[in-house]
C-alpha cells in the first residue's frame, strides 16, 4: 500500500446527501475527499431518474421544518453557483380527508417554517385540479413554492463546486473497509489506505455494509419509477399539474409533473406492498408487476385521465428505518464516524441540508439545528 493521505473529511457515497456533504466541506476550507463506486449521479442507487419532489409542507413534521429551510437555502445557493437549472416550480399538492393528521401535520409545518400555503376545499380542489379523482370529503394543502428537483443534475453540480473548492474525488471507487477508532478513521479502496479525523458514511442503500458492527436496522426497499400518459398531456405539465402527495383511506401514493414528456411519474406509498432486498447490489433484476402493479392500481383509481399501464419503468431503492425518520449523528459506539443514511424513501428534497449537518458534526461536532428525532441512538 501506498503512504496514506490525510484529510479532515472523508465523505463516503457520492449520491445526493454525500455529494452534498462534500461540496459545503469543501466550502468551509476543510480537506475532503469523497469515495463514489460508481459516477456521480449514476442510475444504480435512490436518486436518479429525472425528478423528485421539493416541498415543504411536512406530513412527517415540525421537527423537519428546519431542515427544510435549510435545504431550500443551499438549493438556491448551489443552483445560483453551478449556473445549472436544478429546480423547476410547480406548486404542490398534500391531499387527504379534512381534519386528518396527513393535513393537520402539513398545516403545522407550514405554519411553522412560515412558507406560503393555502387550504383548498373540497370544491375548490375539484374544480381546481379536475386530474384528480374526487373523493367526498378530500381537502388540500397548496404550497406555492414546491417543484421538482433534478436529482442527477444537482450531484453533479455539488461534487463540481466541490472540486472547485479543493475537494478530491474519487469514482469507480469501491471502498473496501474502514477502520474507525476514537481518533480517526482509515479508509481501504482499492490498495490504497486514506486516513481522516472523521468520516461521513451516506453510502444511501449500501449503508449497513461498511458498518455491520453498529447493527442498524436498516431495510432495503426496492421503490421503483414508474411513468404514465394520457391523451391530454397538457393538463398534467408544470403549469397546471402540481407535484403531489395523496393519502385518502387505503387511496396511498405521489406524483410528480410531466415536466420532460415523459409523463407523470407515480409512486405508490409506504403502505403499499414492495419488494425487499437482501443487499443493495440485488436490485438488477428487471422491471416486473410486483414494481408496477401498486403504482397502476393507484393510478387506475386516482386519475381518470391518464391510461393505468405504466409506460415506463425503472428500478430504484431506499433504505428504510422502521419509523421512517433518518439517522444523522455521530454513534456513541463510533465518534470518528457520521452517519447520514435511512432516508426512507423522502429524503431528496432535504439532501443538501442533511449533508451540510453532517458537516456541521464532522468538523465541530455538534449542529444548531435540533436533530434530535434522527439519533441513531434511538434504536
């Protein structure tokens, strides 16, 4: 092996909350490197195929709200130094039954973080938003400010910036194992041994793999993409059609505009049957009715207007923790490591506030935003 390099950062997994991670630790003058196996914004993990939901209206509540702030923020900034076009405006829609907790928690939120929202009623939401099947008793929140992501654009553009503050990157780059003591972490990949005061693992659905010892219980859920159309494509494009979250009785799943041609993308959600892997690397096999039988049946019921067989499909993944909150802390039986992992299926649209925590904990230790929900002590 060759003399170690040393750095203060060692980010590992270059997806939307490492690549995130490496860019504002590069920012802050610390000495980073960041470990990809694959390319930046590659297909194989949980955040690729063209688009995800940006919002902040949270069902999943108030303690995400700073997160959420946070993220808009660094969104901006990183969309205003890359000069890439990362966000597109929509609006977005959180429907359910009035007076049930998925409106009530995404009222609170809302409310909480200050961002403009407006209570649609049962009429104004049908006449509104006809796409939509109607359902008596279905109201809506509408946040103005929500849209879509690009999910490969916006790695790109962190890991870019990051190279433009000093960052080293390497991809195709499998690490092989990692050391962590109380003073620091040692990092093998590919005969090379990489040291460094600490580590960020946000290795997404591998992330129980470089630290089996902590005995997180951790899911892997294969949660594939999956596009319909219908013959009136302009009534489902990102002037009429805002990104969406639906729970209506046993009525579960998302969507996201038609903003490429493609069609809207439709996920059904976490109640929803899907399969599970043993490993991150088992997610290969092809597209098959367990993937998009659940979104075509949420389709079929939820959209009069778009034909129920998926067009199109591909095969994506998420790490799941049983309460669906994620892990972001330093283990007490781990202090040289950081973990930012679990993000359980809605943890894009905070990717860049997650990874600027993770930093925050890298390099000083602590963050001023209340994390406390996401403690991977709690287990």
């Amino acid at each position: 092996m060759t003399n170690p390099q040393r750095y203060d950062v060692a980010v590992l997994g270059l997806g939307a909350v490492g690549a995130s991670a490496l860019w504002r630790a590069a920012a802050r003058g610390a000495s980073v490197i960041g470990f990809e196996q694959f390319e930046p914004g590659h297909p194989r993990g949980s955040s690729h195929g063209g688009s995800r939901i940006f919002r902040q209206t949270l069902f999943e509540g108030v303690e995400y709200v700073p997160l959420a702030r946070r993220a808009k923020r660094l969104w901006q900034q990183l969309q205003q130094q890359s000069g890439a076009q990362l966000f597109q405006r929509t609006g977005g829609l959180t429907i359910g039954p009035a007076g049930s907790s998925l409106i009530k928690v995404a009222l609170e939120s809302a409310q909480a973080g200050g961002f403009e929202h407006e209570l649609l009623d049962e009429e104004i939401l049908a006449g509104t938003y006809p796409q939509h099947a109607h359902i008596q008793g279905d109201v809506a929140v509408f946040e103005r400010g929500a849209g879509v992501m690009n999910p490969e654009a916006s790695i790109r553009a962190a890991v870019a910036q990051a190279r433009q503050h000093g960052a080293e990157v390497a991809v195709n780059a499998r690490v092989d194992s990692i050391d962590h003591e109380d003073q620091g972490v040692r990092i093998v990949c590919g005969g090379n041994e990489v040291l460094a005061r600490r580590a960020i693992v946000a290795t997404g659905a591998w992330f129980t793999d470089l630290v089996p010892d902590l005995a997180l219980p951790l899911t892997i859920v294969r949660s594939p993409l999956v596009w319909f159309t219908g013959p009136d494509r302009a009534a489902y494009g990102p002037d009429r059609f805002p990104v969406f979250v639906r729970k209506s009785g046993d009525l579960d799943g998302w969507g996201i505009t038609d903003i490429d041609g493609k069609g809207v993308k439709i996920g059904a959600g976490p109640s929803a049957p899907k399969p599970l892997l043993d490993r991150a690397d088992d997610n290969s096999y092809p597209i098959d009715e367990r993937d998009t039988g659940p979104c075509e049946r949420f389709c079929e019921r939820a959209f009069p207007g778009l034909d129920p067989v998926a067009k199109a499909a591909e095969p994506c993944m998420n790490s799941r923790t049983a309460d669906r909150d994620f892990i972001i802390g330093i283990p007490e039986k781990a202090p040289s490591l950081v973990l930012a992992g679990g993000f359980s299926g809605h943890g894009f649209k905070h990717a860049s506030a997650s990874g600027d925590v993770a930093v925050d904990l890298a390099i000083d230790g602590a963050t001023e935003l209340p994390i406390d929900r996401f403690s991977p002590e709690r287990f």
